[in-house]
C-alpha cells in the first residue's frame, strides 16, 4: 500500500467525507501509464500507431485529455485504499 495521507469527516445521514493527500509521484506515475494506454489508442499524423513521443501527443489530444485519462484510473485507486485504510465499511 502507498504511503498517503487520509482524514476523515463525519457528515449527517451515516455519511463520510474522505481527504485523501498521495505522494507526488502518484499522478505522475498514473501520467505516464494514461500516456501509454493512449499513445496505442490515438493516431497521430507523421507517427505510427504508439510511436509519437508524449509532448507529440500531448499537443494532439490536449494535455486536459491526458489529465482526464490519468484521473480516471487514479481516484478509484486510491479511493479503494483510503476505504482499506480507514477500515470503512
């Protein structure tokens, strides 16, 4: 398990809000791992399929794009291990 950093606040109706603070590194790595998922995905004139270098792609998609993709696999990830964490049921 990575090390973060979880608190938690009791709200009305048996409900809790999670603050959940991961290392740097985290949305770098899930960065790099969204690149190479849609580097396969994307076609990028002047390349073939999974060969444009990330600033190439970045700047076809849109860095909001790649951003988005990262994010997507990243929260539920660390959601899960805040749950873990925190023993949440």
């Amino acid at each position: 398990m990575r090390s973060m950093k979880v608190t938690t606040e009791t709200l009305e109706d048996s409900q809790v809000a999670l603050n959940i603070e991961a290392e740097a590194g985290e949305l770098s790595k899930a960065m790099d791992d969204a690149y190479r998922r849609l580097v396969n995905k994307v076609s990028v004139p002047g390349f073939r399929r999974g060969k444009a270098p990330r600033l190439i792609l970045e700047q076809h998609i849109g860095k909001g794009a790649l951003l988005e993709e990262a994010l997507e696999e990243l929260i539920p990830r660390l959601y899960s291990e805040a749950i873990d964490l925190q023993k949440i049921e």
